[in-house]
C-alpha cells in the first residue's frame, strides 16, 4: 500500500510539473488547430462563394453575363477538350472561368476530355484541334478556341436562343460582300467577326426574294454600286415599317442610298467629301475619330477609329417618338469637297465644322405619319471602307464600332457586345540599385540574423 501511495505521488509530482504541463497544452492546441484547417477545408470545398480582391475585377464575370446566366431557362454542357500533358495551364485557367459561371446557375455544367485518352468523343463532336471548347444545349452545338468571356458567353446565347440572330447582307448591286476576304475593300473579315460573335450571315438578294426575315435579323446594306430599284426601296422600308433593324454604310462616290427611308427619320445624305485636319499620317482624307458621344454603340471604345473617304450627314428635323444619335463626327478643322470629279484635292473649301456622318435611330413609338413601328433601328455611317478587311485589320477601334453597331441593332447590345476588360492595375515597383541591396540584406541576412538574436535571448532567459 505505501508504494503504490508512494507510486501516485511521484506520478503527481511529474505531472505537476511545470514542462509536463506546458507539453500538454501544446499538444492539445496542435490538435485543435489541425481539427480547425480540416473544419476548414472542408467548409471551402463545399461551398462556391468566391472573392475577387484584384483592383479592377479582372476574375469577376461581367454584369452582362450575370444576367444571361440567370436567365438560362435550358441546361447547357460544356467540354473542353485539352492535351493534359501540355495544356493544363489554359484547362486551369478556364476550369476557374467556368466554376464562376456555374457558381451562378445550376443549369450550366463542364468537363475536361484529352482527346489522346478518348478520341472517338473527339471525333463525334468533329473536334481538330486541341483546346476546342464544345458548348452544348439541347442538340444545337457551338464551337470555340478562343476561352475568355465573351466567346463563353456569346457560346451559349448562341446553342440557348430558339431564333438564331442572323445577319443578312443585301447583295445584286455590286456591294460589299461577306464572303471577299481577298480585297482589302471587302467584308469578309467583318463576316467572320460577327459569326464569331454567334450571328449568322447570310446573303439576301430582293430579286430572288421579295421579303425580309423580320425576327432576329438585321439588313445590312454597304456601299451599293447601283441606285437600288424602287420596288426593293420599298420592300426595305416596309422591313423597317414593322420594326426591322438597318445598316447604312454609304460612300461619297456611289449614290445615295434610301433617301426617302432616312427622311422618314430626319436625316439625309450630303453629296460631299470630308477632308479633317484630324488625319491619318497627313492624309486629310482618312479622318480620325477618338472622342466619342455618350451611346451603347460607342461605350467601351478608347482608341481612335479611321474612316477612308468620309461622306456626312445632316439631321434634317426632330420627329417625335423617333430618338436620333450622333454617333461620329470629324473636328472643327475641315474642308469639304462638293465637286467629286478631277482632282479632289482641288476642290476642297474650309467650312466651319464639326460635321457628323454616323448617326444611330430608334423609333421609341409608332408614328401615324411615317407608319415605322416602335422598335425599329438604324445605324447610318458615311462611310463604308472603315470596315473593310483592310481598316477592320488595321485598327481594334473600327472592328468594336463594327461589331457594336450590329449588336445594338440586334436589340441585345448587353449580350453580344460584352465591354472590354480594364487592363489589370500594372503595381511593380522599380527599385534603383542601393534600394534592391537593402531588400535583398533586409530579407536574407536581416531576417534570418533577428530569428537567432530572438531565439538567444529567450534560451538566455530560460536558462
């Protein structure tokens, strides 16, 4: 009995002591503090809220995609087919892209797919090349190799809408086409933008069919070489009567177009040529535009646009329930050519300026008068070579204004112009040389140095 009393007590006694219990306590906070990261790691790996902490947003979706996310009425599937073994930095970087857009809606799901491991999934998809993303909705398909937001988005307004937008563009007078894309005058550069931007582009030729497809079109009519029959003018203005959306894009030297359907609007050609003192490398005939009027169509746009043989425009009158825009005009300093043959050069005379030749136009309410429904667009630009395949490759500025104007006409300028991303807030430092010494002391000799000094003095302490 006396020792085993004896035993409780040294047993006591050891417990008693000062290091035991300090030793348990450090034991017991370990524990709880790994109980703690597990608690947490399995909170974060449940749950979706993500938080963006870069200055301009550069990893939050945009509020135009937000909202066509919530809006999803259908369950779209998304396949990203990436060579593991040499793409894994873009899956992952889209894989975070697509957790925000799921993060939103239920109704969008994703998978990644190499197609060396599974080639016949490739093939039935009629995947070529590695890095296709596959966007996926009740049996329409869309497919993209470019993975930011707007070809997701645009991917998926495309496979969701039941009307596809199509774009139509007016042909059998020799005017621009969609499908040139050997001249530099040509708009098969502009035709595959907007394919790229989910439209469809077609050709329409009046003679060959009397009516306009009104639901989700628009009519773009560039640069007739020929004045348009009477029976095809009125066809188009009876397209705009019942709400129809319209793209003009004259030119100085081709005559002038619809002029009875702009002044239904108030607006009408000037039979001129601008020269702007605002030029392209000392060519007054290629004006610049780099401020732009408040306007959806404009919004975004920051760098200056070029427009090669300029014709202008004039507003002729305020129509009531008829909103009319400015959308370009050239700077005060300008001539203006009214004589268009010879040497253009020599008929040029100062006139006060600025003058406008881009306007857009939206009839907000029926009018008895000129009997246009309420919802009909317009965009008119004097000017037609600005979105040529060699301006559109020339300059970001006239392929935004190109593809803005068509998305605005469209009715769905939040969906199919999404705004450019803000540049990411450059914050490197450059540090002079004494200044990198100090850092560099500071970190690997400084720091390591403090640690030891501490670490003594507690030991000395303790002693």
């Amino acid at each position: 009995m006396q020792s085993g009393r004896n035993i409780l007590n040294q047993a006591g006694q050891v417990v008693g002591k000062r290091q035991v219990r300090f030793g348990t306590n450090a034991i017991i906070m370990t524990v709880a503090f790994i109980a703690i990261l597990v608690l947490i790691n399995i909170l974060v790996a449940r749950t979706t809220v993500r938080w963006d902490l870069t200055a301009t947003g550069e990893f939050s979706l945009s509020p135009e995609t937000i909202a066509i996310l919530e809006d999803l009425e259908q369950p779209v599937e998304i396949i990203g087919f990436f060579n593991q073994a040499q793409q894994q930095a873009a899956q992952d970087e889209l894989r975070s892209r697509l957790e925000s857009y799921a993060a939103r809606t239920d109704l969008i799901s994703f998978e990644f797919v190499d197609p060396d491991v599974n080639p016949t999934l490739a093939q039935s998809y009629n995947v070529a090349e590695y890095g296709t993303v596959v966007v996926e909705s009740q049996g329409r398909q869309q497919q993209t190799v470019t993975t930011d937001e707007q070809a997701l988005t645009r991917a998926i307004l495309r496979v969701t809408q039941e009307t596809p937008p199509t774009v139509y563009f007016l042909t059998g007078h020799d005017e621009r086409s969609p499908d040139n894309l050997n001249e530099r005058t040509g708009y098969g550069t502009l035709g595959r933008i907007l394919e790229e931007d989910g439209f469809v582009v077609e050709t329409l030729n009046l003679v060959v069919s009397d009516t306009i497809p009104l639901e989700s079109s628009v009519l773009v009519v560039a640069d007739p070489q020929l004045e348009l029959p009477e029976r095809e003018q009125e066809i188009i203005a009876g397209y705009i009567d019942q709400g129809g959306s319209l793209l003009l894009l004259g030119n100085p030297f081709t005559p002038a177009m619809l002029p009875e359907v702009l002044e239904q609007v108030g607006l009408a050609w000037n039979d001129d040529l601008l020269a702007d003192q605002q030029l392209f490398f000392q060519q007054p005939l290629i004006p610049i535009v780099n401020n732009y009027p408040f306007s959806p169509i404009t919004s975004g746009l920051t760098d200056p646009a070029l427009f090669p043989t300029v014709r202008t425009l004039t507003q002729t009158e305020t129509l009531s329930g008829t909103t009319v825009t400015e959308l370009l005009s050239s700077s005060p300093d300008i001539q203006i050519a009214t004589s268009l043959e010879g040497d253009v050069q020599e008929n040029l005379e100062d006139v006060p300026g600025p003058r406008s030749f881009g306007y857009s136009v939206e009839i907000t309410a029926a009018d008895d008068a000129t009997a246009s429904a309420a919802g009909a667009r317009m965009v008119v630009i004097g000017d037609a070579d600005f979105a040529g395949n060699e301006w559109l490759l020339a300059t970001s500025a006239n392929r935004d204004l190109a593809r803005n104007a068509v998305g605005w006409l469209m009715t769905q300028t939040e969906e199919f112009t999404l705004p450019p991303r803000t540049d990411p807030v450059d914050r490197s430092l450059v540090l002079t040389g004494s200044q990198g010494n100090l850092v560099f002391l500071g970190s690997t000799v400084g720091l390591p140095l403090l640690v030891i000094v501490v670490g003594v003095v507690v030991w000395w302490q303790r002693r």
